[in-house]
C-alpha cells in the first residue's frame, strides 16, 4: 500500500471529520496548514491560539461550542497523547462533545503509514 492509498484513505476520513464536528482543535500552525492544505473546511482552532493558556481554551471552548462536537487533532506522540486526554476530560466536563472515533480512525491509519504528527498530513 503506498501513499497514493494513504492519500485515498485519508481524504475520505477527513471528510467524514468535515462533516461530523463543529471545529477541530490542533496544536499550532503547521498542523492547522497541512489540514487546509489537503482541503479540510471545518474550522480549525489551535490549542496556542491568541498565547491562550489550557485553562483559558477551555473556558473559550465551552462558551463557544457547548452542545457542539469538536475534535481533538493533537499530535500521536506522547506529549500530544497527554494534551489530547487533558483537553478531552476538561471540555467535555463543560458540555462540549468530543469526537473520539474518528481520531482514532486517523491514528490507525497514520500509524499504519508511519506518520505521528499531524504536520506530516
């Protein structure tokens, strides 16, 4: 299976994401332009946006999307790992649905290919 696959696969996962939440969450700007760069549509928020700390995101996050779905596209390593299940248990506390199935549809995928960051998309 070669990237021409990984391409495939990955377009229509990125789709069903486009179409299933209200924003996706990211860790900074690489991550945020390789998504747009492969066509993601969906507002894109990222965790550092406007110098933020986690505590401030949340509260931003539970004013504007209470009721609504996000995803969490922190990277796979284990730091990202770690800021995904903080943001995770924090925001859906205040009412925001998390999206889970479909991150870990995309980890499965970019592990099959070798890739952990989300940059590398």
């Amino acid at each position: 299976m070669g990237r021409d696959h990984f391409r495939e696969e990955l377009m229509r996962l990125l789709e069903k994401i486009d179409g299933n939440v209200d924003a996706i969450l990211v860790e900074g700007v690489r991550d945020e332009k390789a998504l747009r760069r492969i066509g993601v549509k969906t507002e894109i928020l990222r965790i550092n946006m406007y110098g933020m700390n986690i505590l401030n995101l949340v509260e931003y996050l539970e004013e504007k999307y209470r009721g609504r779905r996000i995803i969490v596209l922190s990277d796979f390593d284990n730091e990202g790992l770690r800021l995904n299940r903080r943001i995770e248990v924090e925001i859906e506390g205040r009412g925001v649905k998390v999206e889970k199935s479909l991150r870990e549809k995309l980890r499965i995928l970019m592990a099959k290919y070798g890739k952990r960051k989300i940059e590398e998309l």
